[in-house]
C-alpha cells in the first residue's frame, strides 16, 4: 500500500466537521436495537420503551410506626385527666413498621405514647385520628401509573420504584461497542512500564484508558486492544477483523478508534488504512488541539483517526465521537455550563484556527478571572488542572485584555434546565405528552406539578411555569377558563389552546356494592367521599352540582378529605378508605372500577405569549396536534379530541 505523508489539503470547520459526520450516519440510533436487562442492573441505562407500574405502593395499608394499631374511634375522650384502657388483641394490637394493618383498624399509636400496660391492657393519654402513622394503599405509587418515559436514564434512586412498581426487568438501548485501538512503535503499556525502566524514547500508553472510561461514562461499551506498533499491513489487518468481527459471538462493535498515526508524518497510516476499506469524510479541522482527527466510514460504522497528543485526544473525542455515542443511544451530552470570564492577560491566537483553551478560574471581588494554562496538545495536566475551556474563534487573532469571554466551566455550578414546567390541574394526558416529548428529543422533556387549576393560573401569574393546566368551569355561561384568566391574569398575554374534553363522574368500587346512583347520594351516612383541593377544577364541578341541587356540602361524610390527582382519589377509592371521589373516567378505567358520569368538561392549555414560540413549546405543540397523540389518549378512555390543538382564545381577543 502506498503511505505517503499526509497533507491537509481541505480543513473542515468544526461546524462542517460535525454536520459531514452526522449527515453520514443519521440513522445510527436504529442500529442500535433493544435489550432486556434486570431492573437491577440498569443502572445507567437508556429506556427504549416506557416504563408503567404494574403494584401499587404499598399494595395494603401498612403501619408506619411501631406501636399498637387500633380503631381511632375507640381512643376517643383520652386525655391526660382520664386516660383510656384498651384491651389487648381486641381494641389494641401490638404492630411494628411496614405490616399490614389488622382489619378493622385505622390508626397506629406509637409504642412510645402508651403510658402503662400489662399482658392484656394498655393505656392511653391522647386519642388517635383515623390514618394515624399509617401509610394508606398506593400512597407512593399507583398500579399503572408512568414511572419513566421512554428515553430516561436510570439512575440508583430510579430502582426503588421500579422494583416497588413491580418491575423485573426493562428493555433498553443496547450498548454500543466501541474498540479502541492505540498504535505506535513508541508506546508501551503501564504494565509493562511498571515492571521495570522506562526505556529511552518510549511512552506510557494512556490515552486507550483515558477515552475508555470516557465510552463507558456515555454509556458504551469500551474494549482496549493491544498495543499495535507502526506497520500498516498489521493495522489494516486487525481493523478489517474487527470491522467485521463481533464480541461474545453476538454483539457486533459499532464504532472504531484508531488512536495516534493520523497526522502527517511518515508512519501515520490512519487515513490511508480507513480510505483503503472505506471512505474518510473529514482529515483535518480548524481546530487546536485536534487539527489531525479523521472521521471515516468503514462496513457503515464510524471509524475514527485520534490524535496522538493527549488534550488533542480528549478534544477530538468531545467535539466528535462523544456526540455520536450520544446519538447512537438516544441521549443528551452532558450539560455545558457557560459563564462570562475575564481573562487576566491578552490571548493571541492564530487567525483561522479555533483553539481550546484551557484555563484556571478564579473569584475576585465580583468578577471570575482566567488565567491560561500551557497550550502544548500534549500537556496532559493542562486539561486535568483547567476549570474551564475558552474557545477563540477562528476569525480573530485573539482576545483582548480586559475583555469579556465565554467559558465553558469543567467544574459545572449548575444543571441547565431543559424542561417544559407545567403547573395546574391533574390529568392523565400529561403522561403521555411526557412520554412522547421524550420520544421526539432526547434534550426536552416535560415536568408537571398538580396543584390545581387555580394554582396553575396563579404560577403564570408568578412568572413560576410555562404552561399552566385548566378545567375551570364558569357556572354563568357552561364556559371554562376564559373568565378565569380574564379575572386572574389581567396583564399577562396568554394563549389558551385545548388540549382534550373529559368525562368526569364519580369514581366507585367495582360492581358498586353500595348501590351509589349519583351525586345525591354523597349525604348518605353510609358514604365516605374523597374530594379534591380547594382550587382544582374537580372541586369547583362537585360544587357547583351540589348548590345546583341544593345539597349542603358539610352533610358529605368526607368533603374535608382532599387528594390532588385523580389517580389519587381512584386509589383512595380502590383502597377503601373511600366509597365514591370525583375524577375522570381514564382513572376509574385504570384501577378496574366503576364510573358514574356527571360532566363532560374541558381540559386546557394556558400559555404565556412570551414561551409560546420556544422550541420546547412549539414541539409541544406539534405533539399534541400529531396523530400519535390522538390514538394514545383515545386508548386511555373517556376523553374527546375533536378540537385537540385548537387555539380557542388569546388575550388580545379581550380588547
């Protein structure tokens, strides 16, 4: 094979360097494929499919103190002038944390606030309330719920709830196998450097474990090879066998590095072994460190040629290989935090050549001050000492005194945040919206927090999310939320877009032992409701009905008792600490009980005008306006979405 020197005849900017290279392998994540793993060993993984529990948690009410359980009812008139005996086994039973509650009991009194006992007696001096240290039936998580979107990482906290939902095993994105292959006649291993002098002339081979543990932080898998020195007909020999070979018989590597011989000397063969099997899209960028890197394509797998250098090494691995792993598994890089420095000195620089430079931070009065660390590619130490990374570009000749800069901080501050806040009432479309966000980009992703719709429209009005959740019903005219935001947000422009119409209605056990009929028979002395907060939409629906029909809210057994999802009122209901709580039909159909209908209502967006046109909610939008969407919350049942994505009203339809 004929080796001459290199010589770089057409640099790629890093911004064509990394478009070449991403237009070349587009469709890397679906190679990928699924796995199954044990929830145990997940840790780290790439969720490939949502994740539902199939337990709730706990599954039985449970004593969550140790003491004795008793029927908060026979406690009653206990006080310090005239405590009360109860009898062993019949009206107190001595229980320890996390067991099961004893039938007919309500309440746990903990072992230390019993003033006296013997074998059959104990005695009190305070009464207990009902669901005293008790932890009630799905107070954690319900059967069915989403535990994790598809696209999460699973972290070690992740796998409480996983297996406390009642997972085994979760399927995942593969792990992408990645060989790393050092090459040079002057490297030797640590091992062997170990054992004995450092001869003259010779390196200590680290770069492979330097870039391996940086693959397994993305999360692939990294297998170091040998030590191969300068002979091209060797290393063409073992990445052609590799390049087709596969690990432990079935997964294949996906991904090859070739450290060192991609510049331009005499015995750097990178380029010209990768242009022999493949193809080289990109040698050389204008970039320093990592001017030499090769990106290539060999049997459509990537193929990379990594400077030798160490920090050249590193920077070749984040500006390319690090985002392609990252795309291969459906994953965000990690998070670069960007601050304004102040270098101390001027920073000359070559015009056309973007440079990385390393820097010390510093905290001085109120301003973080730069000071540059060596610029060699192959000082090491100039990337393990730097607190940040300055990037000159390439079309100035340096940074001026005094001035200004971006940095890219190595020791991050803060996590930058990323996600869609959606704050308001509960419903069970927003699970999906999750999941599906999630499925569309791997940077976005969607947090809600159920505080009704009041409290929804109170945050937009507090500047505190970007979207808010609402069903709140005008009683005057059969309209929801226009008056609402007219009343509450006078000076904030809003959009109001509907997301979906909901069958509300009383959520019952199944077969409806009590013979419950509809809203009149909440007064019945036989009934325990669970209701919702003060402010949600729910509530402002029970209420209305109730004045509708002229029925006193304070004869509700169980009016005062609030919950603030619907799948909590449901679990209150399947638990059988209820009878009968208002929700929506989809949370009935979820946890097998029965439904009574009462409404039919609208559930709404209200947004900001000033998030309606960031990529976040625009993607928003388009979810919820894709078909996808509309088949997803049709299986969940009870919901309409003739109108799903319409924008109903804006503020300035007010004036």
């Amino acid at each position: 094979m004929n080796t001459p020197r290199n010589i770089y005849l057409n640099l790629h900017t890093l911004e064509d360097a990394r478009k070449c290279m991403f237009d070349a392998f587009k469709s890397i994540e679906k190679q990928m494929g699924p796995e199954t793993v044990a929830t145990p060993d997940a840790v780290g993984r790439v969720l490939i499919e949502p994740v539902f529990a199939r337990f709730s948690s706990p599954a039985f009410h449970a004593a969550a103190m140790d003491g004795v359980a008793v029927k908060a009812e026979t406690t009653y008139g206990a006080s310090e002038s005239t405590p009360k005996t109860l009898s062993i086994d019949s009206e107190a039973i001595y229980i320890n944390t996390g067991h099961v509650m004893p039938p007919g009991t309500n309440a746990v009194i903990m072992i230390e606030h019993i003033i006296a006992g013997d074998e059959s007696t104990i005695e009190i001096e305070a009464p207990a309330f009902p669901w005293q240290h008790v932890r009630r039936m799905g107070e954690d998580i319900v059967a069915t719920e989403l535990l994790f979107p598809r696209h999460h990482i699973i972290t070690p906290y992740c796998l409480g709830a996983l297996l406390a939902g009642g997972i085994s095993e979760v399927i995942v994105i593969r792990k992408p196998n990645v060989l790393v292959l050092p090459t040079g006649s002057e490297l030797v291993s640590y091992e062997e450097a170990a054992a004995g002098e450092l001869a003259q002339g010779k390196v200590v081979e680290s770069n492979s474990h330097v870039l391996g543990k940086m693959i397994n932080d993305m999360g692939a898998n990294a297998v170091l090879h040998n030590i191969i020195s300068d002979d091209i007909g060797n290393i063409r020999e073992t990445v052609v066998k590799y390049a087709r070979s596969q690990i432990a018989e079935t997964d294949e590597f996906d991904m090859i590095m070739i450290l060192g011989g991609s510049s331009a000397g005499s015995e750097d063969f990178a380029r010209a072994i990768i242009a022999d099997l493949g193809d080289v899209l990109v040698h050389g960028v204008t970039i320093m460190p990592g001017k030499p890197s090769i990106i290539g394509k060999i049997e459509n797998k990537p193929v990379f040629g990594v400077p030798g250098y160490p920090v050249s090494a590193i920077i070749c691995f984040e500006q390319f290989i690090r985002p392609l792993i990252a795309a291969m598994l459906n994953r965000s890089e990690p998070e670069e935090e960007i601050i304004d420095v102040l270098p101390t000195k001027k920073l000359a620089s070559r015009l056309g050549i973007e440079e990385f430079l390393r820097v010390k931070l510093g905290r001085v009065d109120d301003r973080i001050v730069a000071t540059p660390l060596p610029r060699g590619a192959g000082t090491i130490t100039s990337i393990t000492e730097a607190d940040g990374i300055i990037r000159i570009p390439a079309d100035t000749e340096g940074i001026r005194e005094n001035e200004a800069v971006p940095a890219r901080l190595l020791k991050p501050k803060k996590v930058i945040d990323d996600t869609i806040v959606v704050v308001g009432s509960h419903d069970n479309t927003l699970d999906i919206l999750t999941d599906l966000l999630r499925a569309k980009s791997h940077v976005f992703s969607l947090s809600s927090s159920h505080v009704g719709s009041m409290g929804g429209l109170v945050a937009v009005r507090k500047n505190l999310c970007h979207i808010a959740g609402s069903h709140l019903l005008d009683t005057t005219d059969g309209t929801y939320n226009i008056s609402y935001i007219k009343k509450y947000l006078p000076n904030t422009s809003v959009r109001l877009v509907h997301l979906v119409q909901r069958d509300q209605g009383l959520i019952i056990p199944k077969g409806n032992p009590k013979s419950i009929q509809g809203i009149q028979d909440l007064i019945r002395d036989d009934i325990v409701f669970i209701n919702r907060q003060a402010g949600s939409g729910t509530r402002v629906l029970l209420d209305y009905h109730l004045e509708r029909m002229g029925i006193d809210a304070g004869k509700i057994r169980g009016y005062e008792n609030e919950e603030f999802t619907h799948m909590a009122v449901a679990v209150a209901v399947l638990g059988k600490t209820a009878d009968a709580g208002l929700g929506i039909y989809a949370a009935a159909k979820a946890l097998d009980l029965d439904f009574i209908p009462v409404a039919t209502e609208s559930y709404d967006l209200v947004i900001p005008e000033k998030f309606a046109s960031t990529p976040q909610v625009k993607m928003l939008m388009a979810i919820i306006a894709s078909e996808e969407f509309i088949l997803r919350v049709g299986k969940l049942g009870g919901y309409h979405t003739q109108n799903t994505g319409k924008l109903i009203w804006k503020s300035s339809d007010a004036f």
